[in-house]
C-alpha cells in the first residue's frame, strides 16, 4: 500500500520560499491558481497539493498524506478551502 494515497502528496511550504515552478506544478495537477492555496492565518505557510510523481522542486520539503496532514490543518489556524 502506497503512502501517498491516490498518488497525492500534501505539502507545506514557507510562503516566502515559493516559485513560480511550485504554483505551476500544482496549476497543472489541479488546476489551482496561487491565490486559491490554502495558506496558514498568519500567511507565513502555504498548503501545495501535487499529485506523483512529485517534482524535484518540493526536494527537502516534508510530505504528507491525507492522513497525516488533516490533524495538522485541523490542529493549527489555517485558512478555510473552498
């Protein structure tokens, strides 16, 4: 069993340190823009969504499940999907 359930990776990113590339690989996996990432209240966090194979610019960035990343988003402030 895979742990990326779905071929899907979570991963959070200090907002400061995104690039065009990382907006544009979760552009092409789901269609989302970098104003429609969910971001931490206090905006220093993004939330990237990307499916597998997952690009060597996430390299050095913590990934996550669905599994492993719901109590997180549940258990700190961020802001709401929609």
């Amino acid at each position: 069993m895979s742990f990326l359930t779905k071929g899907k990776a979570y991963i959070i990113v200090t907002t400061a340190d995104i690039t065009e590339e990382m907006v544009n690989n979760t552009k092409k996996d789901f269609y989302s823009e970098e104003d429609t990432l969910r971001t931490s209240n206090d905006t220093l966090k993004t939330l990237f969504k990307v499916k597998t194979p997952i690009s060597a610019v996430f390299n050095g960035y913590k990934w996550y499940n669905l599994k492993k990343i719901t109590p997180i988003l549940d258990d700190t402030d961020w802001t709401t999907s929609d």
